[in-house]
C-alpha cells in the first residue's frame, strides 16, 4: 500500500488533515470528532505493520479497507459501516 493511497482515501472521506511531523487525518460526524489516525511523510510503500495500524484506527475489516483504498467505498458507505459498528 502507498502512502499516495491512504491520503486520497483521507480526502475521498473528506478527513481534515493536519500537517505536523506526520500527516494526521481527523474524521468529524456531524462536528463531532469521531476517530482520527495519521500517515508518515515518506513516499513509496507503507512498510510494516503501519497499514494495519490505519486501518485499525479507521474501524474497517481488511477487506473493507482493500475497499475503501479501491473506491469502491464513498463518505456515505463509510459512515453506514460506522452506524452499524455503534461507533456513530
């Protein structure tokens, strides 16, 4: 996985993003904050265990984050998978 992916997936879910020594993502419902995660500034592949961790943060199955990195997941989907986990 790239990090050019993670940061269009952040901006497919309109995610506010913050510049600081890593790139932090905040995912706001309804202007509350409802989860947050961040990605290094590196270019190239995500190594380790550094995609696990996001997609963790994001509160998404492995293959609803494949998903989401593929578009085939909007905004709307995401927030769907979000109610149903009672997360929002």
């Amino acid at each position: 996985m790239k990090t050019i992916d993670v940061l269009r997936t952040f901006d497919k879910l309109k995610m506010k993003i913050r510049e600081g020594r890593d790139t932090l993502a905040f995912f706001h419902y309804e202007d509350q904050l409802v989860l947050w995660t961040k990605v290094p500034h590196q270019r190239g592949e995500l190594k380790g265990k550094l995609p696990y961790y996001i997609r963790q943060q994001l509160k998404l199955t492995s293959t609803q984050f494949r998903q989401l990195i593929q578009c085939k997941i909007g905004r709307a989907e995401y927030i769907q998978i979000l109610k149903d986990k009672r997360i929002i």
